[in-house]
C-alpha cells in the first residue's frame, strides 16, 4: 500500500517547484526586457544628440564646400559615430551614402520622411531584419539637414545594435543555465525541507494505523517542541490510556469470567454429588443444598454488581435525588450491619457531628455506606474495632470510616478501587466469603455522579481509613446522570 504522505509530498514539491521556476521565468524575462529597453533608450538618446550636433556641422558645409569635401565629412562623421550615414534632399533623393549603395536612389525609411514631411524635427525607429544572410538589429535616427532655418534636407545615421542583441541572448542563455541550477538546487531543498515538515505527520499515521491494527506498542517520535511535537505528545499519551483500557478490558472480562464460572462450577460439582452421589443422609444433603444457595447468592450478587456497573458506564444510572440527612442513611447502614460485627464481637460506633442535609440519591448512598462499613467488619478480625464519623466540612459532608484491620500495602492502594482489584495475600478475610471484588469500584462510581470524592488512607497492619466527601445541598445538579 502506497503511502498517501508520499504523494501529497510529491505534488507539494511539483507545486512548488512550478510556481519556482514561472516565478524565476518572469523575473529573468522582465529584467533581459528592463536591461534591453534602458540601453535601447540611452543609445538613441545619444544618438539623437549626436545626429543633431552632425546635422548642425554639415549642415553649415552644405553650401560652402565642393561635393568631394562634404563626401569626406560625412564617411567621417560615420566612422566615428560607427554606423551609416545617408544625406537627402528634400525630395528624399540620396546624395550621399556612406557605404556607397543606394546614391540617387530615393530614401525608404519611415524616420527620413517623416522629418522630410515636416511632422517632426526628430524621429526614430528600431529594425530588425537580415543582412548578407546574417540577423541584423538597429537603431534609426533622422534629423532635418540645413543653416539658419533653411531645410537643406535629411541627415539619417543607422547604427547596428546586433551585438547588443547578441548580448542580450547570451545573457538569456545563461540566465537558463542559472535557471536550471537554482530550480535544481531549489528542487533538492524542497525535498529535504517537505520531507522534514512530512515525517512528523507519517509517523502519527503510522502509529494511529498501528494502534487500529490492535499494536499499542508503537511510540510517535517527538521532535521539538512545536504543535506537531505537541500533537505526537497527545497521540502518545492518548496511545497509553487506549493501551491501559484495553487492559483493563481484558482483565475486566477475564476477571468477571472467573467470579462467574467459580460458582456455576462449584453448583455442578455440588449438584452431580446429589444426583450421582447414591445413598446421601438428609443432613449430607441439606449440606449441600445450602452451600449451592450460599453459591447461587454469591452469582447473583456478581451480576447485580456487573449490572450496576454497566448502567453506570453507560451514563443509564438514574440518581433519585431528594432531600435527605446523611447522618439518617449511614445509620441505616449500621444498624443493618450491627448484627454482623457482635458475631465478631466487634465494636462498630457511629459519631454524628453534623446531619448534613443534602439533595442525594438516598439509596445509592446506603450502597456507599454498606459496603465501606462492610468491608471494615470483613477485613477486621475479632475484636477488633471499626469507627465511623460524619461531619461537615465547609459546604461538604465528610464521611469518614475506620478499621483496626490488617491494613492494605502501599504498592496496592492506587489500585484499591479497580474493578476485581483483591488484596487477598495481604488481607486476611475472616469471613466465610469473599465479596466480589466490584464493591469498591461501585462505591467510587457513586460518589463520583454525587460530585464527591472518596480516598484510602491504610498501613499494612494498622488499620484502613476511607474518607468520602460529598457536597451539601446540591440541588442544582438535577435528577439524572
């Protein structure tokens, strides 16, 4: 598969290069017709002067010396001014050729009669042609020929500017040999420069195909610190919470798997034991029977957490909100589970600071109290002693529960709310069952719709603390998240 970078890099360094070379083209075009017409213009000018000085001089000659003479004025007034001198009369007739070709004949150039006509003192032109099979280029210029303002007739000196031209077309020439090397050096830099400019932008397409393909390995390199350097930044990082999702997706559907799996499997071994087990006594069967209702128990509690859990994931989870006293909820939540902690012989204590009268969900909030003073009773030993507090704090709640449990490792806490996230090697359950792991996670969930936060504070050992703080009075928020 071809890479789309290389052809938009293609066609920039093509776009480039022509808008270049027309740009180039012009310039070298403007300037050659810039140069040739400024040293056109200055040569007539010069011309003009000098024809009118000459026109001046034999002018005065014209009656005053012998044919001969003013024959040999006039070839040397055209050997210095190194061109072609051609005197009329004023019927245009030639009387003197410098070059000895066209005396008697009547003069053709449009300058000479137009002076001769009167329509002006002056006149020139610019002709181009072929003389003796080779290209010839010059400047005409005309003058009236005669003294004290009597017409004599017509002074016209032709002087070639060929090797002007000649210059100029080498000039071209060597303008497209420039040409050519700049565009060639213009050509290379384009490619060095869109190559830099277009590999940031490969490299994020290669790691975004990469990432669809399922490979999250592959890091964008960043270079600089530009907005490209800041978009491979982004695409990494987003890269790694991709990576780090579908991690947790994984290990979420390995994890749900096995809590799902155990008790089925365990009811089968149970349920095969019953029907194939031959003569069972009642009380080996009752057994049984209530070890596949405590397992059946156990299942529906993991798919009530998992459905509680994909509402909530879903943006589906409805909060009831109405006005309530929190300090009402938890202590539903205590008494529930008082009886609980005296078979542990525990001491759960419940100290009210402050109501705290909030508009809240009070269900879902029984559910973050349940499991935070349930799992203090399960990861405390006998004993031992779980306190819970309520107060206020500014315009939050503060709900605070203690343990003299075993604690939790430091390595494990930043993971303490992840969904199936067990500390089982370093907490000893002294329960007879585990919980599902989800509790936690759930518990997070709900105090987050509430726009609260909850925390774990815990050394391994010497008891676990979980602060909840929740805002007081929040009615503005409305009733559905």
């Amino acid at each position: 598969m071809s890479n789309p970078f290389t052809s938009i890099r293609t066609r920039m360094l093509i776009a480039l290069l022509a808008v270049t070379g027309i740009a180039f083209y012009l310039v070298s075009v403007l300037m050659q017709d810039l140069m040739g017409s400024m040293i056109l213009r200055n040569m007539t000018n010069d011309q003009m002067d000098t024809l009118n000085s000459l026109a001046v001089t034999l002018g005065e000659k014209w009656n005053l010396v012998s044919a001969d003479e003013f024959y040999r004025h006039v070839i040397e007034a055209a050997r210095r001014n190194g061109g072609r001198l051609l005197v009329t009369d004023m019927d245009g007739k030639i009387v003197v050729d410098s070059y000895d070709r066209r005396v008697g004949e009547r003069v053709l150039e449009t300058e000479a009669y137009a002076v001769l006509a009167g329509s002006s003192v002056q006149a020139y032109g610019f002709h181009r042609g072929e003389r003796e099979d080779q290209e010839w280029s010059g400047v005409y210029v005309a003058a009236l020929l005669g003294e004290d303002g009597q017409k004599s007739g017509a002074l016209l000196l032709m002087t070639s500017v060929q090797p002007l031209m000649d210059a100029l077309s080498l000039l071209r020439s060597r303008m497209l040999v420039i040409f050519a090397a700049a565009l060639l050096v213009v050509a290379v830099a384009m490619v060095m420069i869109t190559r830099l400019f277009t590999r940031p932008i490969r490299d994020l397409s290669e790691g975004i195909r990469s990432m669809g393909e399922g490979d999250f390995t592959k890091k964008v390199r960043v270079r600089g610190k530009d907005e490209m350097a800041q978009l491979a930044a982004a695409f990494n990082q987003m890269e790694d919470q991709v990576r780090s999702l579908d991690e947790t997706r994984s290990q979420f559907v390995s994890n749900a798997s096995h809590e799902l799996k155990t008790p089925l499997t365990t009811m089968k071994i149970l349920l095969e034991s019953i029907l194939y087990g031959g003569d069972m006594d009642k009380e080996t069967r009752e057994e049984f029977l209530t070890d596949i209702d405590r397992e059946i128990d156990r299942l529906s509690s993991v798919v009530t957490d998992l459905l509680t859990l994909a509402h909530i994931d879903s943006k589906k989870l409805t909060l009831k909100r109405e006005m309530l006293y929190l300090a009402d909820v938890v202590q539903e939540s205590v008494e529930r589970l008082r009886p609980i902690a005296e078979k542990k012989n525990q001491t759960l204590s419940f100290e009210v600071e402050e109501e705290c009268e909030m508009m809240a969900d009070a269900g879902k909030l029984e559910q973050v109290s349940y499991n935070l003073i349930g799992n203090a009773i399960k990861y405390t030993p006998e004993d031992g002693e779980i306190r819970i507090r309520l107060t206020r704090s500014g315009r939050n709640a503060v709900l605070t529960v203690t343990d003299n449990g075993v604690g939790i490792p430091e390595e494990d806490l930043p993971h303490i709310f992840d969904r199936f996230y067990r500390v089982d090697k370093a907490r000893t359950r002294t329960g007879d069952e585990g919980g599902t792991g989800l509790g936690l996670s759930i518990v997070r969930q709900i105090v987050r719709l509430h726009a609260g936060t909850v925390t774990v504070d815990s050394k391994l050992g010497s008891g676990t603390v979980f602060t909840v703080t929740l805002p007081l009075l929040n009615a503005s928020e409305g009733g559905t998240h």
